[in-house]
C-alpha cells in the first residue's frame, strides 16, 4: 500500500537516521541551487510575464526572505559553518517556499486578479516542490503543509476575498497536494526499503549464518579500528582466539547437524559472558574469537576463564543428546606498532600451548615472552 510504512529494526535505528540526514542534506543543496537560480529567472523576467509596479514591488520583497534561506543553505552547505540539522535546514527551505508561494497568491489576488491562472501555476509547482522535501514522509508532510495553509485561509477572511471566487484558481493546486502526498509517502517508503536491502545486504556479508557471529572479514575492520585507536589514545585491548575441543568427534558421533547446534550454543553462551562493548566473531570452522577493548592481558586471561567455564562447565542438549563440549584459549594483547596480524598469530601460538597442555583451558602469551601463563582445568 502506499501508505503503508516498513519499520525499521531497531538496532539498525541510528543509522538509518544517519541515512535520513545525509539524504536531508543532499536535497538541501539542490533545493538551495534551485530556489537561487528560480527566483533570479523571474525577478529578471517581471516584464515579460505582465507584472505591473506595485505587485513586482511586492514580489521582490515577498522573494526575498526565501533568497536569503536559500544562500544561507548554501553558504552553510561549502563553508561547513555554523553546524545546522540538514532536517531543520530542509523544513526552514519547504515553509519559505510554501510561505512564498501562498503569499503571492493572495497579493495577486488583490492587487493584480487577472494574474491568477498564473499564480495557480506557480502554486502547483510550490505545492509539489514542497512535497518533494518532505524526505521522512507523511509525518513531515503534515508539518509542511497544514500549518501554512490554515495561516493562507485565515488570510483570505482577513483580507476579506471570496474562497468560491478563487476556487476555480485553488482547484488544480489542491489537487497537486493529494498528488504530492502520494509521491511523498511513495518516496519515503523507496527509501526505506532501499536502505533495509542494503542494510541486510551488508548484513550477509559480514554475518556468519550459522552463529550469527560478526565473520572473520568483518572482525579485521574492527581491530583495525582498534589499532589506530590504540595509537592516537593508548587505550589497550586483547584478543582470545577459541577453539571447540575434538570437535570432530562431535561431528562423527553426532552427525554435522548436531556439531552446528553445538557451535550456535558455543556462540550464544559467549555471548553471553562478555560485555556489550565485546566482539565475538566466528574466526573459522569451531575456532572463535573474542576482542576485548580496553583490556590489558590479566583481565583478558580471567576472561577467558570465565568463558571456558561458560561452555565446558554446563553440558549442552542437541537434538535430544546431552553433550560435554570443552574449549580451549589462547590469550595475548596487542603490542604498539605491531601489525594486528603478529598479535593473531600469538594468539593462535598460545592455543596451541593450551591444547598442548592437555586442552579445556586457557594459556597466554605476552608480546616477546617465550613461555605462556597456563590455567589447568580438570578434562
């Protein structure tokens, strides 16, 4: 339906508002180019189109409020200053055009009434112009319009002229406002639904669609960030790669249908066991990794700990069996200046001194240590 509205989940909220402002803003600057070059064409051409003193004298002045919105967009828009909400910019653009447009009306109805069939013209093209910058849809078209068209009809009693002698002249233009509303409410939507595609989209592509875990090309993006915050601010973090213990064996006992069971309850209870601010991510096969910003590598290790006892502790239920599923972690934090790539690689090198040590437990690695701090646990 055209007014049906698709919801926007709400954790991809603040970036779709992130989307709604760029559109804004986009559409602010044309709009500002627009009403610019507009406005010049007929200022320059009052002539031509039979406009007598008195009412260009009033056209110029009625204009320009809307010249200086419009320069003001895009001054705002190239210098950068002051910071202006693209929203609030976009909504201040639409009233001054609706402004303008109703204004001209009642002034050509006053004081020039043979121009009408031409302001009806220019009121057709305000209406739809304004339906256009109505970017978040029916909600904003409300605002757009309601307010300044009851202000237009409580000037036509002030002013004291007939609504059923212009009403031949509103005719077209109000047909426009249904028109504008549909084509409004019609682009909103496309946007909306252009941006859930491209959000899930994006979503497949850095998504595991087993676990639901962020990838492994999803996770490098996230500790490259990491780095360069590490560099400008000093703020540590750590890493703990994960893997399930003879997992293999899960798979030949069970069948592969239980082991992806087991490797989405391995995820969920990790998730679990981390803060918010934590990333887990499904490194390959049943390996797993865990970033912890602002962790240096002591509190890592009791993290790990903590999750091998999450996992191994509670057995899991798969398709009716009741599995003891263990995992070990190899531990370290990362060094300053090193590629995150060496800090991965000593992770991995300390799983292996975990799995070495008899698995079903966490052992660490410092940067340049030659041996690693080792947590037994009972197999």
């Amino acid at each position: 339906m055209i007014f049906h509205r698709t919801s926007i989940p709400p954790k991809w909220q603040s970036t779709y508002e992130d989307f709604l402002c760029q559109v804004e803003k986009q559409i602010a600057l044309v709009a500002g180019w627009l009403i610019t070059v507009i406005l010049v064409i007929y200022q320059v051409n009052q002539n031509q189109r039979g406009i007598d003193g008195n009412i260009h004298i009033i056209e110029t002045l009625l204009r320009a409020p809307v010249m200086l919105v419009a320069l003001f967009t895009l001054f705002v828009h190239y210098t950068k200053k002051p910071q202006v909400d693209p929203g609030l910019l976009l909504r201040v653009i639409a009233l001054s055009v609706m402004g303008l447009s109703l204004s001209l009306f009642v002034a050509h109805a006053l004081y020039s009434p043979d121009t009408l069939y031409q302001m009806s013209n220019v009121l057709m093209i305000g209406f739809f112009g304004v339906s256009m910058l109505s970017v978040r849809g029916l909600e904003q078209w409300w605002t757009l319009f309601v307010l300044p068209l009851m202000l237009f009809f409580a000037a036509l009693v002030i002013v004291d002229l007939e609504f059923k002698q212009l009403l031949p002249f509103l005719f077209d233009p109000l047909v426009m406002i249904f028109v504008g509303m549909v084509v409004s409410c019609s682009l909103s939507q496309l946007r909306r639904s252009e941006f859930l595609t491209r959000q899930q989209l994006k979503s497949l592509a850095l998504t595991d669609q087993l676990t639901g875990l962020l990838n492994r090309h999803a996770i490098h993006t996230s500790l490259e960030q990491l780095v360069t915050r590490y560099a400008r601010h000093g703020h540590p973090f750590s890493l703990i790669l994960g893997d399930l213990d003879k997992f293999k064996r899960v798979n030949d006992s069970y069948g592969h249908n239980v082991g992806d069971e087991v490797l989405i309850e391995t995820a969920n209870r990790l998730q679990d066991h981390v803060r918010a601010g934590d990333i887990v991510c499904r490194w390959g096969g049943e390996e797993l990794l865990v970033v912890l910003p602002d962790t240096e590598l002591d509190s890592a290790l009791a993290v790990a700990e903590k999750l091998r006892c999450a996992v191994g502790e509670t057995p899991m239920t798969a398709a009716g069996h009741s599995i003891k599923q263990t995992i070990s972690f190899g531990v370290t934090c990362y060094h300053d200046g090193e590629h995150i790539d060496t800090t991965i690689m000593r992770a991995d090198s300390a799983l292996y001194l975990a799995k070495e040590g008899g698995r079903n437990r966490a052992a660490s690695v410092e940067p340049g240590a030659g041996a690693p701090d080792s947590i037994p646990a009972t197999l």
